[in-house]
C-alpha cells in the first residue's frame, strides 16, 4: 500500500514560514523544496506527496490543516489476503 498527502487549497489565515517549516520537520524536504511546494498550492496547484505510511500522512494533512492549507489522504494499492 502507498499513502499519498494531496495538498489541494489553501486559507486566507495560512501561516507560510510555519507551513514551510512543517514540510521540512516532517518529509526532511530542503528549505527550497518546501518553498516551492507552498509557492504551487498559493497558485492553487495540486501538490502529491507520497508518505511513508498511514499515520505519518494523517499527523501532516492534521497539522498542515492548522496551518491554514487543507490536503487529502489517498491509499493506492490492494491489500493481498493469503489463499486458504
């Protein structure tokens, strides 16, 4: 299973520095890369970012939401049930 965070809109209360420096905490993205993510959802680009699991994408998409930019959680791929 892949997560993925889609950033989608934005809020006029967005908090840009905490915003940048929240996708540097938690993806270790550089500082550039965090300001260019913010720079394309300001566009209203949509922005994927795939995660390292569910609850990571949740915590972000949460904490992202504070913030003041609202995002969705996707789930790609099929869990495999072992045959009988």
């Amino acid at each position: 299973m892949k997560y993925y965070l889609i950033f989608t809109s934005w809020t006029e209360a967005i908090k840009k520095v905490s915003f940048v420096s929240l996708l540097r905490e938690r993806t270790g993205m550089s500082f550039l890369s965090s300001k260019r993510v913010l720079e394309a959802i300001l566009l209203e680009e949509e922005i994927i970012l795939e995660m390292s699991g569910e609850a990571s994408a949740k915590q972000l998409r949460k904490e992202a939401l504070k913030l003041g930019v609202k995002s969705k959680v996707i789930v790609v791929g099929n869990r495999q049930s072992a045959a009988a």
